[in-house]
C-alpha cells in the first residue's frame, strides 16, 4: 500500500465516495505532483504530505458529494462545465475532475505557474476532461454551469468577478470554513443564497461550509 493511502481511502469511507482503484491512485499520484512542485515554485503553504492529506485533498474531496448531489438535482449529466476560480494547485479542481470523469473542468489563476501545473497534471494523470487557464476570471467568455471557489476571496468579489461566465440559472459554489454570515450579508441583491451546506471533512478538526448561490434575477423569470 502506497504512503497516504490507507488515510485516503479512510477519508473516502468517511465521506461516502465510492472511487476505483483507479482514481484512488489518481489522487494520490496528485499528491505527489504538488509536493514536487511545491520545492521549486511553492504553489502551496502546506509542504507535510500528512497535512496536505487532510488539508488539501480531504478537504476537496468533501465537496464532490454535494456537486454530484446538486448536478442530480438539476439534470445535468454529461458534458457540465465547471470552472474553478483562484485554483492555485488546483483544489478543490483537480480532485472534482478526477472523481467526476463526465465534468469538464477549468481551473483559472492569474499566476501562469499555478495555470503550467495544472496543464500538467492534466497530461500526468491523464485526464481529458481537465484543462488550465491563466487569465483574470473576469476576462473569461465561455459559460460555465457551475463556477466554484475555495478559499479564494469574498462572496462578493467571487460572485461579482465571475457572473459573466456563468450560465443562466447556473450556482455558484464557494467552499468557505465558518459559516460567512457578514460576507452573505454584504451580497447584492442580484445574488440568492440557496443553501449553506455544512462539511465534514475527516481528520480535520475545523469548521467547513459550501455556499450555493443563484443569480437571483434568472430564479424569477
């Protein structure tokens, strides 16, 4: 059994996502890939393959129940666009495209390192429905159906940055730790909160929460 892989594959039990051994050993593969990076172009903080178990992959991994949830809700099956805003290492991005192979991700950041590693961990881990972007998510034309975040800015600059690129009656998901009550308060008008989804996440000790929100104008007409 490979290092971390009886922790993964805890967490994985823990959180309810049934993985092949195949994508059991994408996300480890993963791992290893940003550890390795990380020594030349410090794409995270967190550098403990222990801690960026729980930190950094667990972490992610908690949200991808309630996209799966959320996309069997809505109908939408094969061929969703997600984008994943101020992906940096590309989390929770990269974690969504390989447990979600009928997902096509993107994962934007204005720093070109950050968008180089993600190119190449789409080609390392073979995954076609994965692609990295650097430019400013406010620039972005295509529409995608869900536009997600993690720990990336404010309710208000993640939203307001990003609406171009969201389709009509599209969510926004924003992963967040303690419940952003001032941040949810401060929202325009425009933007509807349609559930705060509490997370667990295994092994780690700390609040975790997903914000889904709606243009509220689009949930009208």
């Amino acid at each position: 059994m490979r290092s971390g892989e009886r922790e993964l594959r805890a967490g994985l039990k823990a959180l309810q996502l049934d993985l092949g051994d195949a994508q059991v050993g994408q996300l480890l593969d993963y791992q290893d890939l940003i550890g390795k990076w990380t020594k030349v172009y410090n794409l995270t903080a967190v550098r403990d393959p222990a801690e960026m178990m729980t930190h950094h992959l667990l972490d992610s991994l908690a949200a991808v129940l309630p996209l799966q949830r959320y996309l069997e809700k809505t109908g939408l099956g094969q061929g969703v666009r997600l984008l994943d805003v101020g992906s940096g290492a590309g989390l929770p991005g990269v974690v969504i495209a390989i447990c979600c192979p009928s997902v096509a991700v993107t994962c934007v950041d204005t720093v070109a390192k950050k968008a180089a590693f993600i190119k190449q961990a789409a080609l390392a881990l073979k995954l076609p429905n994965l692609s990295g972007l650097h430019a400013r998510v406010e620039t972005i034309t295509h529409l995608f159906d869900v536009i997600c975040s993690r720990a990336f800015a404010s309710l208000v600059d993640f939203t307001n940055w990003s609406t171009g690129a969201l389709v009509q009656q599209g969510a926004w998901m924003a992963m967040k730790g303690k419940h952003p009550a001032d941040e949810i308060a401060a929202l325009p008008a425009g933007v509807d909160v349609f559930h705060v989804e509490q997370l667990q996440v295994p092994g780690l000790n700390a609040e975790r929460c997903i914000v889904w929100m709606r243009a509220k104008s689009e949930i009208q007409s």
